[in-house]
C-alpha cells in the first residue's frame, strides 16, 4: 500500500504491563493476565452513551473488507459495498474477502462494531450506524488517484445512501497544494456537499501530512498514547505526522487514540486460528492442556515442538505470545496507528450528527476543535487543539439543535 504509515497498524510493539507474566511452577492455572487489560474507547473518552450514530450513514475508503459479525448481527449494517477499482457496486451483500480485507476490516469496526464477538465489551462508539464500504486498494498499495476515485464514487452517491460522514485511514502518494491536487479538491468537494470527511493524519512524526488529510476542510487525526487509562494524567503523545502543510496548514485538528486499541482479528485466517488456539490454552488446566495442544495441531508449529514440556513451560510460551501478537481473546487483538484514531473520531462524529442531524461539515469541526483539550507541555503543532471530548462535543451539538 501507499505509505504504509496511514495504512498498517504500526510495527511498534504496546508497552507490555509492569507486572510479569511467568507464573510460579506449581500454579495449576494458565495466567490470564498476560495481556493488557484493553479498556473499551467509551471507557478511556468518557463518552456519551446515550447516543450510538442511530440513523447516520459512514463510509469508509480502504484497501478491503469484512462482513464481520460486529458489523452484520444482529442486523446487517452494510447497505452497499463498492469497488472503486473495478467500478462495481453491491447492495446489502459483498463479495469474497481477500488478502486485503484486515485493515479496512478493523478501521470499520472500531468505529461501528456492536462487540458480538466480545459480548458487547469492545463496541465503537457508533455501533448503530450503517456503513458504504469502499474498496480503494489492495493487499500491496492504495493510490492517490484510487482515494480520489472512491471520494468521487462518495460523491455522487451520497444522497442514494444518505452518507454523512467518511472515514479515510490512508494517505496519498505526494505532498500536494490543495489548490492543485485533485484528491484534495474530491475530498474539498465532498465538504461541500455535506459530508464530514475525516482522515488519519499519518504515524511518521517526521513526515508530512499528506492528502486527503491535508486538504483544509477536512478533519485530520493525529493520535495520543494513554497507555489504556482513564485517567487524563496517564496521556502522552503517539508519534503522528504533523504539519504545517505544503500549503501552511496546521494539521492535525484534534487527537484521539491511537494506541492499545482493540481490533477484530480476520476470521478464517491462520492468526486466528492461532488466536483460537492461545485462546483455548490461557483457559485450560494441566489436565487439558495435551488434549487442546493435541486438538489443534498443526497450528502453531513452535507449541507443537514444545508439546511433551512441563505444563508450567507451556505457560510461559503461551503467555509470552499472547503478549507478542498483541492478542485480547480469540477475536481481538489490539493494535495502533492512527488508521484508528481516525475513525474513534468519526463515531464521536455520528453519535453529534445523531444528536443534531443539521450540523454541518464547518460545524462538526468547530465543536471539536472548540471542545478539544490540549496534553500539558506538547508542542501544540504536533497535537493540534488536543484531545477530542466526546461528551463535551455532543453537549454542544445538542445546544445548536433548532
């Protein structure tokens, strides 16, 4: 993919937790905290839970898709599918998930996932919007002129799907002036048009910020690291792109998480089966443990070598890749970039629109630029006006409804 920093979630590895995960050689139990205790977003935002994008539209431009089951039970959610590559289009249905499906498939549901997989736990904050999903890429690479396809398909099918707002964790291929570039422009004229476009901001601090996220109406998101917290104090800042742009832009507008994030795992893929399998192992006592290992062969080749070792051995592996592959259960893992930032923002975004469906693009962004707290001793080139306040922002929707 095109600039794999907006793309991918980042390789950086999530600061494990300061206690240890070897438990003591007579302990009969695997330990189950030998991953982070992930918070949900609503958690570490204090969001507004009286609201959940009921009744908004999101799109969402990526490199691919899934119909995963936070998305379709027990409603499906997905009310069009469209291939800005070969220009086809699928309503309420999609097509076979491939290769490139994981990141677009993740992006979605941390915004809009209703968490049936983790019994509602890890829910986005606008788990009762629809979506248009937007393929505008592949496994390898999204294009600049493919984004600016995808934002054109927007466009003029907006009113047919009632979209409001549109999710982009991808950048272009080149730093550009928006009075040149015709991403810019698309994602310019989707403004225009009504629609909150949204876009990450890139997670190379010594990069620019590239289109669309350049463009100056839309919204960019760069990310923060509250080391899955509540508490404002734990807050640091992830490293972002920042501007100012080619065009003198300050860029990001606000911040958002972008780090210790749970995402879905893609299911049918040899991750989750191993996640399936490390799963099943943290859950299991000495008597079971052979009987899982034995049951999933062929998984995981390094369990499998390791199969005849002491129970308390095998614990430690198990919890040592737990911790490796970022693993939360047998369908999440948590992940970081702000690929995830971006559309934390957007469900903030949807649940305003819910409260107050006259707001506008202009208006959105002003509520959360004015309701947005800045981190103590950051440049504020790199944060841009802070944190976003998701509570804050839907009180000050609600007081501009007519």
């Amino acid at each position: 993919m095109a600039h794999s920093r907006t793309q991918r979630p980042s390789g950086r590895p999530s600061r494990p937790p300061a206690s240890g995960v070897s438990p003591a050689p007579n302990s009969r139990e695997i330990p189950r905290d030998s991953t982070p205790p992930i918070l949900p977003i609503a958690e570490r935002l204090n969001a507004d839970d009286r609201f959940s994008g009921r009744g908004v539209t999101i799109a969402f431009l990526d490199s691919g898709f899934y119909a995963h089951p936070d998305l379709i039970t027990p409603r499906n959610r997905i009310v069009a599918y469209n291939d800005a590559l070969s220009h086809r289009t699928w309503r309420n249905t999609m097509p076979e998930p491939d290769a490139s499906s994981w990141h677009g498939m993740m992006t979605s549901v941390v915004c809009a996932g209703n968490g049936a997989l983790s019994d509602g736990r890890y829910k986005g904050l606008a788990h009762e919007a629809d979506l248009v999903l937007v393929k505008v890429g592949s496994m390898s690479r999204v294009r600049h002129d493919d984004i600016r396809a995808g934002l054109q398909w927007v466009l003029a099918n907006h009113r047919k799907f009632d979209i409001r707002v549109v999710n982009i964790s991808a950048g272009g291929d080149y730093e550009a002036s928006y009075l040149t570039d015709a991403l810019s422009q698309a994602a310019e004229e989707c403004v225009r048009a009504g629609i909150v476009v949204i876009c990450a901001a890139g997670n190379t601090a010594h990069s620019p910020v590239l289109p669309p996220a350049s463009a100056p109406s839309v919204l960019s998101i760069g990310g923060f690291d509250d080391n899955h917290n509540a508490q404002p104090g734990a807050r640091g800042l992830y490293h972002s792109s920042f501007g100012p742009t080619i065009d003198g832009l300050q860029k990001p507008e606000v911040i958002a998480p972008a780090i210790w994030v749970a995402a879905p795992i893609l299911p049918g893929t040899p991750t989750a089966a191993q996640a399936s399998l490390l799963d099943a192992l943290a859950a299991a006592n000495d008597e079971q443990i052979q009987r899982v290992l034995d049951e999933h062969r062929g998984v995981d080749p390094e369990l499998d070598a390791a199969r005849a070792r002491a129970p308390y051995h095998l614990r430690n592996i198990v919890a040592l890749k737990r911790r490796s592959e970022k693993l939360v259960s047998a369908h999440y893992k948590h992940v970081d970039g702000t690929s995830f930032a971006a559309p934390i923002v957007t469900s903030i975004v949807a649940q305003m629109l819910e409260a107050n469906p006259t707001l506008t693009p202009m208006q959105v962004k002003r509520i959360l630029i004015d309701t947005a707290t800045r981190l103590p001793e950051i440049d504020s080139d790199r944060q841009g006006w802070g944190v976003v306040q998701p509570r804050t922002a839907i009180l000050r929707a609600l007081e501009k409804k007519v």
